[in-house]
C-alpha cells in the first residue's frame, strides 16, 4: 500500500487529515457518532452546532456549554480532526450571536477548520485566522466566489448542480473552469458517491471532495431507516429541487406529494428587502420538522428527505468509517 503521505492536496495539508474528503454537515443528520466515523476513517466530518445541540441533546445547562459538551464527546469516539459548520446568513439577530458564541467555543475547544455558508464570511475568517484556523466557503459561483476571497476565505467548496441540500446550477467541470484561476483550493461538493466520482474530480484538479448523501447511508447515522433505504433506493431521475424548505432551492428525493415552490405571497417576499428573514422564517419551521422526525416524533415526512444525485451510486447502508477508508485507499491505489 502506497504512504498515506502520498496524498498530498491543499486540503490535506490545511486540516492534517490522510484522505482528501470531507464528510459535509448535514442538518439534522449530523449525529456525534457520524461525525466521529468519517473523520476516524482518515478523511475530515464538519459538525453542525445546530443539529448538535437541538437534536442531538447537547443543549445542557445552555446551548453554549452543550456544544462544548458535545465536541468532547466526539473528541472522546476519535482523535482525528473534525470540522466546524457555521451557516451564517443575517436575519435574526438572535441566531446571529448565537453561531459567534459557538465559534469561540469550538475555537477553545482546538477545532480549527471552519465551512461557512449563506453569508459574508469576513468576521469569522477575522476569529479563526486570529488561532490559526482556515475557513473555507460554501460557493456556487464566480460571484460568490470572489466575495468569499474578498472577505479572506482559504479555500472554495464548489457546490454544483449534482449536490444535496442547497444546489448550485453549474455542472462539476463548469465550476472548476471558472474558479481554477483564483489561487485557492477547490472542494468537489455534489454528485460524489463512490470511487468513481471521487477519482473524476481529483483528476479534474480538485483538492479535495465533499460528500453528503453516501454518509446519511451508513450505520453510525442516526436519521430514521426509511430515509437511509430511500437514499439506498434512489436513481439520479428520483431527484428533484424545492424551495419550500428554506427559501432557496434545496435537493429532494422525489414522491407522489411532493410541491416544489412556495405559495406566491411567500414567493414574492423572497424576493423583496425582507428575503433573508422570510427565509429564515422557512428554515426555522424545517428546522423543527426535521428534529421532530429525526427524534423519532412521528413519521419521518419524505417531503423533508433531501439528497443529492450520488444516490445513484449509493447501493447499501455500511459503516461510515469503512465508507471513508475505502475511497481514501482507492486514491492510494490509482496513484500507483
């Protein structure tokens, strides 16, 4: 077997990690045991503070010292590095100061690689920099791009038109044709299921590769087993988008009562000055949704059952840390 020193990306370089895969946060499916599974197969799993302490029961005495609570547990399942998730667009001032104060705890607690998504990442780059930290940006465009590198992100994950949770509309090879320029590493986010799509990016020139669904399918995640089949049983074609879910479009698993947009009054606040806080309005009655069926509260609704198109490679529910081991020796054995 070829040394693990071998694989040698900027991602791995920024995280310390032996594979480059990053096991993306995944609301609510983000369980501490999942996220311990990825990162101790040798790539790096992202937490998701609000999955954490909102379903997971890391919320005691508050939601501050709950996730400090909950990143020891998972430091006490591996010692391999793990990942902060910080969504940070503005709407509620409220949620707001809640995501700094969770950031400076995962700080305190030595987590220093941060994925920021749906907002202007430049004070969080100000706190991780400040500990040495490296921030890496969710993107879906040039646009975005430039005002993620603008703000002093470290890195791009390149969400395409292939990815769960929220898509973008260009294809992997669109994405990295546009961003290649840009002096940062680019993460594949979307589409990557096994080692097949896993060695197309990397050949692409990707540093590094996000995965999502392939993980919601394994043994250690905690979300209900009809979900993990449907993911199990899904084909690309089964996909589809909505934006009832958080007010921008999400990937779904298609099914007989399913609705794609919203009502048009909620279309047209979307579209007006008060956009961010509608959507966070959206967000918020998912969010609760989705923990009520994530705690076994009722039936797990397939309206809220969000993959991306890598189901079609998806064809079992295995381990998560065997999952990541095997792509990661897969890079060793093309290399050779």
């Amino acid at each position: 077997m070829v040394s693990d020193e071998m694989i040698n990306t900027r991602l791995t370089k920024d995280t310390g990690i032996e594979y480059p895969i990053i096991c993306g946060a995944m609301y609510p499916c983000s369980n501490p045991e999942l996220v311990a599974a990825a990162s101790e197969g040798g790539g790096i799993a992202i937490l998701q503070p609000v999955s954490l302490t909102m379903v997971h029961g890391f919320d005691k005495p508050n939601r501050k010292e709950g996730l400090r609570a909950g990143i020891r547990h998972i430091r006490s399942l591996t010692e391999k590095p793990i990942g902060f998730n910080a969504l940070i667009e503005k709407g509620s001032e409220k949620y707001f100061q809640q995501m700094s104060e969770w950031i400076d705890v995962a700080l305190e607690e030595d987590i220093r690689f941060f994925v920021t998504s749906l907002g202007k990442p430049d004070w969080v780059c100000e706190k991780v920099h400040a500990k040495g930290g490296v921030v890496y940006h969710d993107v879906t465009s040039r646009k975005w791009a430039e005002k993620g590198k603008e703000c002093g992100v470290d890195g791009l994950i390149c969400v395409n038109d292939r990815a769960g949770g929220h898509l973008g509309e260009l294809t992997m090879e669109e994405m990295y044709e546009q961003l290649s320029d840009m002096g940062l590493p680019l993460i594949c986010a979307g589409g990557i299921g096994s080692e097949i799509e896993l060695a197309e990016a990397l050949k692409i020139g990707y540093d590094g590769v996000q995965m999502g669904t392939r993980f919601i399918a394994t043994d250690e995640c905690t979300t209900p087993e009809d979900y993990k089949n449907a993911i199990v049983n899904a084909k690309e074609n089964d996909i589809t988008w909505t934006t009832k879910l958080t007010g921008v479009p999400i990937s779904v698993i298609n099914n007989s009562k399913f609705k794609q947009n919203n009502s048009w009054p909620v279309r047209r606040l979307l579209k007006s000055r008060f956009k961010h806080k509608i959507r966070v309005m959206i967000t918020g009655i998912s969010f609760w949704r989705m923990r009520a069926f994530s705690k076994g509260k009722g039936k797990s609704s397939k309206d809220l059952w969000s993959a991306g198109k890598s189901v079609e490679t998806v064809n079992s529910i295995e381990s998560a840390t065997k999952i990541m081991q095997r792509l990661g020796q897969s890079i060793e054995e093309e290399m050779l």
